[in-house]
C-alpha cells in the first residue's frame, strides 16, 4: 500500500501563507509526476500544481504567481507553498502521485481561509 502524507494545512487570514509538504515512498517520488489537488465543498477536485520527475511545473490560471511547487528528492517530498491566500482557496488539498494511468492519493489536509 502506497502512503502519500500531507501536513502542514491550517486556518490562515487572506493575504497570508501556509506550506504543504507531502512525502512519499523514495520508489514512487523518484520517478512519478507529483501535484497537489483540491476539492471545496459541492465542487469537483481539481488540479492545483504538478511537478515531474526533472522539475517541469503546471499549475492552474487561478493560483499562477501565487503558488509554488517544488520537490527535494534527497527527502522524497513535495511542497506547495501558498502566498496571499484568498478566502477561495478554501478547500482539502490532496496530494497525488501519478503515472501511466496508475494515480495514488493521501487522505487530504485542510486549508481554510479567513476574510
């Protein structure tokens, strides 16, 4: 069973920052396409950033210039650093490991974004 563990979520004023971590099996982070996903209440998950093998990004129109992805290989760990937060990005953040169609996924950690 393939664990991926998410921390750092938490309650946060617009305008302000929180970092995600998540760290996988050195076997899957080594090789697979990490991103971070997220799903508001009574909307559909969505792509928020992803980050492959030789560091090429994606991310999505809504959080470009705001949020960064990034991987440490040495720690087998993926980040998502979130600047000048707004009340819509509200939402459980999942992190997700992907590849050939093979897709895991952590249990999710919540951001939650005050005005």
């Amino acid at each position: 069973q393939v664990q991926l563990v998410e921390s750092g979520g938490g309650l946060v004023q617009s305008g302000g920052s929180l970092r995600l971590s998540c760290a996988a099996p050195g076997s899957i982070f080594s090789i697979y396409v990490m991103g971070w996903y997220r799903q508001a209440p009574g909307k559909q998950r969505e792509l928020v950033a992803s980050v492959t093998s030789d560091g090429n990004t994606n991310y999505a129109d809504s959080v470009k210039g705001r949020f960064t992805i990034s991987r440490d290989n040495a720690k087998n760990t993926v980040y998502l650093q979130m600047n000048s937060l707004k009340p819509g990005d509200t939402a459980i953040y999942y992190c997700n490991a992907e590849r050939h169609g093979i897709s895991y996924w952590g249990r999710g950690t919540q951001v939650t974004v005050s005005s």
